[in-house]
C-alpha cells in the first residue's frame, strides 16, 4: 500500500508540473485546461503523500 501511495504521488507530481511547463514553451496553450490538471494533480498528490509522508513500515503494517 505504501509503495502504491509513493509512485501516484510521485506520478501527481510529474503531472503538477508538465503542464506548466508545457505552457510556457507554448505545447499548450488553453491556460483554464492546465489550471484545471494542476488543480487535480495537487488533489491527487495531497490525498496520495497523506497516505504514506511520515508513516514507519511498522506503524503502516500495524494499521
């Protein structure tokens, strides 16, 4: 579960920032479109980070 949890949040990250940097070299060029990925991304990795930030492998297999 914690593995799964490090790889979406990784994985939000990436997609937090693709899109603005897709945007500023002008691949993209719909700016509600990239608010609205950032905005799921950011949703996706806090929830994702939540589930594994600050949690030994004891205390997750425990709980």
């Amino acid at each position: 579960m914690k593995l799964i949890a490090q790889v979406i949040s990784w994985l939000a990250l990436v997609a937090l920032m693709l899109p603005s940097l897709l945007f500023l070299f002008g691949a993209m060029d719909n700016l509600d479109a990239v608010k609205l990925i950032m905005l799921i991304a950011t949703v996706i990795w806090f929830v994702a980070a939540a589930l594994w930030i600050g949690r030994s492998e004891e205390a997750a297999g425990s709980a």
